[in-house]
C-alpha cells in the first residue's frame, strides 16, 4: 500500500481490515508523534511488517530479540497463528517512528540513551514490573554507567539490555518532567 508518506508491505496474509487498521495506526503515528516532536518526514517512509509465526528468525535482518527496527525504514515482526495484536504493533510503530523522526532531525547524532529513552516513553507506559526493576538496581547499585548508556544497546550482554532501556526511559521521564518536553524537542532540533 502506498501513501502519501509511507508505503507499507506486509509479508504475511493479513485481513483487509486489519492492513486498513494498521495503515489508520500509521497515520496517527505521524500526525501525534510528528506534533510531539516538532517534525514530519520529507519523504515516503517504506515500512513491512512480517508474521514469524513461530518460524526460524535468523533469516531476518533482525536480531532475535528485537519486534522492530529502523534502519531508513521501518521493520516489525510478529508472531501469532493469525492476525497481528493492534496494540502492540502500535507500540512497536510508535517506538521506531520516533527513532526515524530523531535520526532525521539530529541527522543521526543523538545520544543512544536520548533516543531509546524518547522512544521507549513514546511507545507506551513502563511496566510497574519495570519499575520494580529499576528499583531494584538503584538498591543494589547496579545502574549501568551513562558511558554503557551511551553505546548501541545491541552491543550490550544480553543481560543488561533490558536495564539500558529501563534505565534511559526514566532519565527521559525525569527530563520530561524537569524540562518539558519543548525543551527536549529544542534540544533535538539544535
């Protein structure tokens, strides 16, 4: 399906009205994300969206455990016996949007704690389990140096992946609430 500033290419069956669905999804995305941020692509955004059903993952450019990625366009993955949640891919479109708009708007110069921190916050709410679990790193002293925070998370030992995003999405959420977020879209443009 093409739009006006997307085009959208789903490599698994899908029912009509769950690709009209996922294309109504993709044009709230722009129109929220791109008022929250302050800036629209320029141009037609590819995005695919692929069903693993439970298949083997190693034949996709992502790494197994990632739903989603951005690398100039947009890739998300699935895996259900049929049609995809809504409401997940909405988060996970939501999460690589602000990646494209930040890559666009800081021409790729953005702190990786910024942009995972933006994006995670964006997509949706953390999890009072991911609280839980940010607070516990604070009470044994295990947050990760803002150096750690600072490389590719994919570079990260499995096993601090998940803090990195935990951690760079409550420094954006304190920023937020310290700064606002036209301070954080200021920062971004300059």
């Amino acid at each position: 399906i093409n739009s006006e500033f997307f085009s959208l290419t789903c490599h698994s069956a899908m029912h009509p009205h769950t690709v009209w669905n996922v294309c109504r999804l993709i044009h709230r995305t722009y129109g929220e994300l791109g008022e929250m941020l302050g800036h629209y692509p320029l141009s037609r955004i590819p995005i695919s969206i692929t069903n693993t059903n439970g298949t083997e993952r190693s034949q996709r450019l992502l790494p197994n455990w990632a739903s989603g990625c951005y690398d100039g366009s947009i890739q998300l993955v699935y895996c259900a016996v049929s049609e995809p949640v809504l409401g997940i891919l909405y988060a996970l479109l939501r999460h690589e949007w602000v990646h494209l708009l930040i890559h666009h708007l800081t021409n790729g110069q953005c702190p990786i704690w910024l942009d995972e921190g933006l994006a995670q916050s964006a997509a949706r709410p953390m999890f009072h389990s991911e609280r839980l679990n940010l607070q516990q790193a604070v009470q044994t002293k295990r947050l990760l140096p803002l150096a750690a925070l600072s490389e590719p998370f994919s570079e990260l030992p499995a096993k601090y992946r998940k803090l990195a995003y935990i951690q760079s999405t409550a420094i954006v959420e304190y920023l937020m609430q310290q700064f606002g977020l036209p301070k954080i879209r200021q920062l971004l443009h300059q």
